[in-house]
C-alpha cells in the first residue's frame, strides 16, 4: 500500500528521510536550506500564486480550493515522479508550511496522488 507521510516543515527535524519533498510555492520563512538537506523542492506541484492568495484569504471555502487545486494538478504533469515511486513502493514524506494541519495543500496533493496511483 502507497504511504504518504504529511508534515509541517516547520517541525521537520534532519535528516531527511529518502523521497522527501518540500512542496510550497514560497520557501518557507526563516528556514534555512542547511536544515532542509536532503529535501527537494518540488515548487510546481504547489497551487499557483494566484490560489494560494485566494486561499489566504477565503480559508472558509475549503472545498472551491480543493476542487481549484486539482484541476492545476489535472493540468500539471509535475507530480508523476511521485506517482512512480508510489507504484515502486517507496513511501514519500510531503513537508508544507500551513499552519492548519486539516486543511493544506499537501492534504489535497496526498489524496490527488492516491487517486492516480488507483486509478
């Protein structure tokens, strides 16, 4: 079975684990890229500025930005990496900078890359 750890950047500790992605459009503030050795940065598979913004300020529709986020992913091929390893067995830690740990992008993103490993 596909395993997707999901977790605050803000509370990772190194070293990273293999097949650990930081997935925000922003770097995250007052991280430094020493303490994130050994995480790529996989930027495009974040929302776009644009919904990102947008979700800042409307945090009560979460539903509109899951569905707006999953149709850039849709749109987006950035995330068949992930989907690779997933099928090969290899489980992938998704580090995100939201302070809300029940609603983030790397919530939709897990259940987006599931899909596609089922489908």
């Amino acid at each position: 079975m596909a395993e997707i750890n999901l977790q605050r950047v803000y509370d990772f500790i190194a070293p990273a684990p293999q097949h650990c992605y930081l997935i925000d459009r922003l770097w995250p503030r007052g991280v430094s890229k020493e303490r994130l050795q050994g995480v790529e940065w996989l930027k495009q598979v974040a929302p776009d500025n644009a919904l990102r913004q947008w979700f800042h300020q409307h945090t009560d529709q979460w539903d509109e930005f899951e569905l707006r986020y999953r149709q850039q992913l849709a749109e987006n091929d950035a995330w068949q990496p992930l989907v690779v390893l997933l099928r090969q067995g290899k489980p992938l830690t998704l580090l995100y900078g939201s302070k809300d740990t029940q609603r983030n992008q790397g919530i939709v993103l897990r259940d987006f890359l599931l899909c596609q490993i089922e489908g």
